[in-house]
C-alpha cells in the first residue's frame, strides 16, 4: 500500500497522540477496568472521533485508508481505548449512510464537540441472531415509546448520541425492526450493569434500559423496518476497521517481543533460529492481514456492495492477532505472561466476537460464495 | 499396551476431583480476584497425600507413582489452576532434592515437604539469553566451608511462600557447563525475595525474582549431580505436569462450553445444534485427547523407568500450539459471554496460557525432539 503525503501526516500524528495519551495510562485503565473519561478531553482539539464526519458537518472528513491508519494507531496503544474511538465510529457510521440532513446535523453536533456515540443492536437473547430483538418502539402520536434492555453496548455509559434498534412490528421478525435515534438524559433510558472483561477493560461495556422512553418520531432514522438493513450496512462499515485495530495490537505484540528479545540475547547469544522463525511468520501475517484490512476500507470508499470483503478482512485480522498474540505470550515465556503481552491477547479475544463472530463472518462469506454460484448457475442454463 | 487406570489410580483420581470441588471450587473466583496465596489448602492436600505422590515412602511419599500423579494434577486443574501450580513447582523441588540431595538433606526437608510444612520452589530461569549468561547470573563460589551463591533468579514459583529453593548455579562464570544445584533454606541470609509479579493467569501462584545476596551454603546443601541433568530431567517431568494442567484447564473449558450452547437459544434453538458450533467443540475435543494420550503415555514410560524426555518435550511442544486454542475456541463458543469476568472461561483462558510457556530457550523442546529422530 502506497499512501499520500496526507495520510502519513496523519499516521504520524495519531502515533504521537497515542504515545502522549493512550500508551502511558493503558496499563493502570486495564487494571482498574475504568473508563478513562481524559481521554475524551486530549482528543477534543483533535476531534478524532470526528474523523469520518463530512466537513459540512464540522468533522474532519477523513477517507477511509487514513481512518485504517488512526485505528491501527490507537489500539497499537490499547486496544480498550482504540476499542472506544472505534465503537463511536460505529456509532456514527449509520448516519453517515442514511439520515435526514436535519439527523445528521443534530447526530453529528455532539461528536464533533467533542462527545461519543455508541450504537445499540445487541440483547440478552439476540446476539449473533440481531432478528431476534425484543426492545418495541410504538408510535404515540409524534412520538415513539422505547421499551427493552440492550447489552454489551460500548460507551453505553458516556455517548452522547445512541443509535438503537427496537422493534415497531414484533410479528414481522426482522422485517419489523427499525432505527433510532436517542439522545442522553431521555426520560426512561438510563444505563445498568457495567461489565468487567477479559480485555479491552478500559472500554465502556453497559446494559442500556428503557422503559416507556420518548423519542421525537424525527428520530426514525429511514423507513419503519428499515432497521435491519441500516444495521447491516453499519455493520459492512464497522468490520474492516476492527480488522485495523486488530493488526494495531499483533504490531505491538511483535515490537513488544522484539524489545525484550534485544535486551535479553545481546553479543555472542543471538535469539535461537526457532523463535527468528516464528516472528517471522507472526510478521508476516500482521502485514497480510493489513493489506485485506485495507481493500476493505478502500471498498468501503468506491462500491456499496462490499460485504464479502468486509467479512473477510474481520475474520483474517480476528484470527490473526489472537493466534500471533498467543504465540507472543508463549514465546516469551514468563516474560510474556506478565508484561504487556499478556493485556495484547487477552485484548486480542474480542476481535474474534464484536461486530459479528469469526463464525458470523464465515455464514457472511459462506452465503455470499453460495449465492454467487446459485446465480452463475442459472445463467449457464 | 493397558489404557486403563488401575484400580488403585482410579480412586486416588476420584478422590482428587472430590478434593477440588470440596476445597477448591468454592474459592476459585476469590482466588483469582485478590491474587491471594492459598494457604488454607495447603494443609488439606498434604492431608490427602497428594504432596507425596511421586516420593518414595523413605521419603514420607506414598509412592503412587508418575501417572497417578498426573491424575491428581488433571482433576485439581479442572477446578483451580493455580493450585496444580503449587503443587507443581513444590514437587519439582521435592523430586530433585529425593533424586540428588544428600542423605541429610533429604531427612531435613521431605517429610516436612510431604506434611505441607514446607513447601518447595524449583529456581533455575535467570535474566540472561539462556541459564549462566550475564552479569545477573547465579555464581557458586567454593569456600572452605562450603559455597557462596551470588546472583538472581528470574520468575520463580511459589517464590516468598516457599520455605526451600532448590537452585541452579555456574562454578565459574559465562560457563553454563559448569552448573550444579543446591537446596537453599529460605530463611538464610541474603536470600531476598523481590517484589511479586503480577501474572495474567494462575494468580493464586505466587511469582517473583529471587536475589541470592552472598548467600552461604553449607556443601552438604550441594546437590549430587550436574545442573543440566538434574534441570532436564526435573523440567521434563514438570513439563508433563503442565501438561496435565493444560488439559485439566482446557477440558473444564470444553465442558462449560458445551453446557452453555445447550442452553443458548438464537435463531429459535440451542446453538449447540448448529454443525458450526460442534465442530468447534468437537477440534477442541480432539486436541485434548490427543494431548491427553501423548501425557499419559509420558507418565507411564516415567513409571516404567525408560526414557521419557523426548515424549515429555513433544507433549509440551504440542500444547504450546494447541493449548490456549482450546480456551480461544471455548470462549468462541460462548460468544460475548465467553469474555465477561462474572463468567469463568475468561479466568480459564487467563490460566491455561500459563500452562504452555516455551521461555525463549535457547535449548527448544524442537531440538530435544529432533535430536532423538537423528
């Protein structure tokens, strides 16, 4: 991959605000498992969380490779910080590909000044099956009346702005889902039980309540069943970028082995050939992974049908960073067990879950291939 | 060619398993949380004769053998990691000092070691690329008396709570060929235990660098054999230990996730149901087995006196490939709740990485291996 002068630019800066803010506080946050609420302070000026935002809007209006760039950065730092710009940009994505000019505006107001998204799909019964979500909306009037419980949304605890999907037709299924808008301090919604985590600890994971909450009917975000359709394209925007933030944590891992290495075999005592090997090889999947990573984040810019690429590069890079950082942690031995290696696998676990399981990703491009050969079929016939 | 456990391993094994759901389970998740030493168990274990499994009954031990005592770490690791950890690094300790220690010092600490009254610690790893390297080296120096001991260990267990360190150390330095071993009182002076270290897994197992600050030993505290041979082979029948825990960890995990898709509805059924979701669970089963059979073959070639040094590396070499799979893979099964803390698979996964260090050797179990087919 060739990238603009621009983009270095940017590369670099991210790299210099993640070496000042993320790396130094990564390790206490993880230990605490608090939300590192300066965060959102330091990147203000920077409006990073913005950086997918048109400038129309007042967002910074990055293409997609320079987003890649900013993600791998910062979950090169930490991936429960990385994990929190990401899950804003998850939020944010919908508008950017459906919504009202007035939607947008008022969506995207919070975030450019500095405050977060979050998106919220998933429930205690609906999680690799989204269709099976029981949070109603009812339309009162010009009103909607949200009623249910979402869990595992990322910075449930501190958006600003929430892009929820309920039900308007629980007899319809999928077909009956839609999308809204709501804004923190809606009456009737408030936050539950924070969760602690294997990894990305410093990530804000809450359940969110509501319970007869009133959302203005302009906060239908497209049609009424739409929300399914508007998930999944979110979905398509939100995979590739997971895939950044997991090459961010397996580049780590492999500096992070090569600093130990070279204090550890200095002169005479090279590091055996065996673990030369295996670097390698962990080196060159982190670069594979990237370049998928990276297709899908340049499709994202040039076609709406990029789904299979999407799928692909999230399950490479999930896949990647788990088997890379596991091998990190075994190679070095004690060393690995209780240094920051440890934090880059167990952090590295979830890129194999959110946004849709590896095994989601393998029905995605499963489907997808089967599909493509039902049609080739009929056109030989 | 007999797979069966005897009548005798069968008990001892069923036992054990009750032994940790009486003892062990119910402080597990407290265990881990406050990384607190489990020192209320210690007595117990010893009590059921499973610190003294693997000694000779001169010893205080009982006797029982290599693959009985793997069974025991097997059934323990199912419920608590950290404490077949223990008892590992304490028997490894144990193990060298019955094998190569003085008549004396065999009197001394066995039977104490067997009652739990003293527990073991197994210090050979050091900071330099490879054991006798480097400034931080263990040095031995000859006296009159005996020897002096000046340098520092690196990441040993049970370090603080152990009450003797059996320690690798070079006559001269820079010369890893000239490595002996002691058996050190903890109580000695200039034996200073640092800080603990945080681990990722396995919490309730304390570790820490161990500072040998001109520490004089008597030389009857002077271990009968070169320090290769006694670090190879007491590795190697750790490594089998470790292995037993991995997939005691591992198949406790395959379990729990297997419990968890019966019960997890999505798309209108179990997602047990779904072929995706077996076969998930079926490789991972697969892996254990296999591992499983390799590890007891290794114990019974250690039962029946022939080499088991290469069977043991392979085992090892295996599990460091496989082993965290298991966890990454059961956790998969339980999607987003396969990485919450109030659920245990994320402790499991935590503890089960511990279990298949490789520690940059510069003697790889590869060449252990490759060096037995040439």
């Amino acid at each position: 991959m060739i990238f603009t002068p621009e983009q270095l630019e940017i590369q670099k800066a991210a790299r210099e605000f993640v070496a000042k803010h993320v790396i130094p506080q990564a390790a206490e946050y993880d230990r605490s498992g608090e939300f590192p609420s300066y965060l959102l302070g330091a990147a203000k000026e920077s409006k990073v969380f913005a950086m997918a935002i048109p400038k129309k809007y007042g967002g910074l209006e990055y293409d997609s490779i320079t987003q890649a760039l900013v993600c791998e950065e910062w979950s090169y730092g930490c991936a429960g910080m990385g994990t929190t710009l990401g899950a804003s940009m998850l939020g944010t994505d919908p508008l950017l590909v459906v919504g009202t000019p007035e939607q947008r505006k008022m969506y995207f107001a919070p975030i450019v000044d500095g405050g977060m998204a979050a998106f919220g799909l998933t429930e205690p019964g609906a999680g690799s099956d989204a269709g099976a979500v029981k949070t109603t909306a009812v339309r009162s009037g010009n009103e909607y009346i949200l009623n249910g419980t979402k869990c595992f949304i990322t910075n449930g605890g501190y958006a600003s702005v929430y892009l929820i999907v309920a039900s308007t037709d629980l007899s319809k299924g999928l077909k009956g889902l839609s999308a809204f808008i709501v804004e923190k301090g809606t009456p009737g919604f408030t936050v539950g039980t924070v969760e602690h985590k294997l990894g990305i600890r410093s990530s804000n994971t809450v359940e969110l309540h509501f319970k007869d909450a009133h959302v203005p009917a302009s906060n239908l975000v497209g049609a009424e069943g739409e929300g399914m359709k508007i998930a999944m394209l979110t979905l398509d925007m939100a995979r590739p970028p997971v895939a950044c933030a997991a090459v961010g944590i397996a580049r780590r891992a492999i500096d992070e082995c090569l600093k130990h290495l070279t204090e550890r075999f200095t002169g005479n005592y090279p590091p055996p050939q065996t673990v030369q090997f295996k670097l390698a090889e962990m080196h060159a999947q982190v670069e594979a992974a990237r370049q998928m990573a990276h297709h899908a984040m340049r499709l994202r810019d040039t076609t709406t049908s990029y789904s299979m690429e999407s799928a692909i590069s999230k399950l490479i890079g999930g896949d990647m960073v788990m088997s890379v950082t596991t091998q990190a942690v075994s190679l070095m031995g004690s060393y690995g067990y209780t240094s920051v290696i440890e934090k880059l696998m167990r952090d590295a676990k979830i890129m194999q879950i959110y946004e849709g399981t590896n095994q989601v990703q393998r029905l995605v491009i499963g489907r997808g291939l089967l599909t493509q050969a039902a049609k080739h079929m009929q056109k030989a016939v | 060619m007999n797979f069966k456990l005897t009548e005798e391993q069968q008990l001892i094994q069923q036992s054990a398993r009750e032994f940790a759901k009486e003892y062990l389970e119910p402080l597990v998740a407290k265990m881990d949380e406050t990384r607190e030493f489990p020192r209320e168990v210690i007595k117990p274990l010893a009590d059921h004769d499973f610190l003294g499994l693997h000694l000779s009954a001169e010893s205080g031990g009982v006797e029982a053998g290599c693959v009985t005592y793997i069974t025991v770490i097997e059934a323990i690791s199912r419920s608590c990691g950290s404490v077949a950890s223990i008892m590992n690094n304490h028997a490894m300790a144990s193990y060298a000092i019955q094998r190569w220690g003085s008549e004396a010092v065999k009197k001394q600490c066995l039977p104490a070691m067997v009652k739990g009254e003293v527990l073991g610690a197994f210090a050979i790893y050091e900071h330099g690329p490879t054991p006798g390297i480097g400034p931080m080296a263990v040095v031995a120096t000859k006296t009159d008396a005996g020897y002096v001991l000046k340098g520092a260990k690196a990441y040993v267990r049970n370090a603080g709570k152990a009450g003797v360190y059996v320690v690798t150390a070079v006559t001269e330095a820079d010369r890893p060929k000239t490595a002996v071993a002691f058996v050190v009182d903890a109580q000695t002076a200039g034996v200073k235990v640092g800080e603990r270290i945080a681990t990722m897994g396995l919490r309730g197992c304390p570790v820490a660098h161990v500072v040998f600050d001109n520490v004089v030993v008597p030389q009857g505290a002077l271990l009968g054999g070169r320090g290769t041979e006694i670090v190879n082979r007491t590795l190697a029948l750790g490594a089998l230990a470790e292995a037993a825990q991995t997939v005691g960890i591992g198949q406790a995990a395959i379990d729990h996730a297997a419990a968890y898709a019966k019960q997890r509805v999505q798309f209108g059924m179990p997602v047990f149901n779904f072929p995706a979701v077996q076969a998930l669970l079926s490789d991972s089963n697969i892996d254990c087995h296999v591992a499983r059979l390799a590890l007891y073959h290794a114990a019974q070639l250690v039962d029946d006196g022939e080499p088991f040094e290469v069977e043991s590396a392979m085992v090892k070499s295996f599990l460091a490939r496989l082993g965290s799979k298991l966890l990454v893979d059961s956790c998969q099964v339980e999607g987003g709740m396969g990485f919450v803390e109030n659920m245990p698979l994320p402790r499991l996964f935590r503890d089960i990485a511990g279990t298949t260090l490789l520690d940059a050797p510069a003697d790889t179990p590869e060449r252990a291996i490759a060096m037995s087919i040439a």
